[in-house]
C-alpha cells in the first residue's frame, strides 16, 4: 500500500515473520524513499473512530485513521 499525502510518499512494511522475533517487531514506515523503524504505535478508538499514532526512530510521529492507506504527520 502506497500513500501520496501532503507531498509525502509513504509505505507501512509490517514486520517480518509472525513469531514474535522480527526486529523491529512493529514493522517500518517508509518516508520518501528513507526507512524509518517504528518504536511505538498507540491505537485510540472512540465511538467508532479509530486512530493510530506511529512513533519513528527519529522521533517523529505519523497518525492514521484509515488502518494505514493515508498517513499525516502529527
């Protein structure tokens, strides 16, 4: 799944593997073209509106509210 938003081209990649050894085990966000690993990822739900908040390794957060098709920084 691929993301143009607000001049930003970005890509979820989910961890590898399902056994609980993949490193980083919450996966990678790719933000035009450079690899970030996700450190955090705090999941809101209310009244039927979901939101996640993804926390990169540089610090920067990226929120969704589509299950990750579209991505804005926060």
């Amino acid at each position: 799944m691929r993301t143009v938003l607000a001049k930003h081209a970005i890509t979820f990649i989910p961890p590898v593997g399902d056994d609980g050894t993949s490193k980083p085990e919450l996966g990678w966000l790719n933000v035009n073209g450079k690899i970030h690993c996700i450190t955090d990822i705090h999941s809101f739900d209310d009244f039927g509106v979901e939101q996640d908040t993804l926390t990169l390794e540089d610090g920067s957060e990226w929120v969704t509210q589509d299950g990750g098709s579209t991505f804005r920084e926060n």
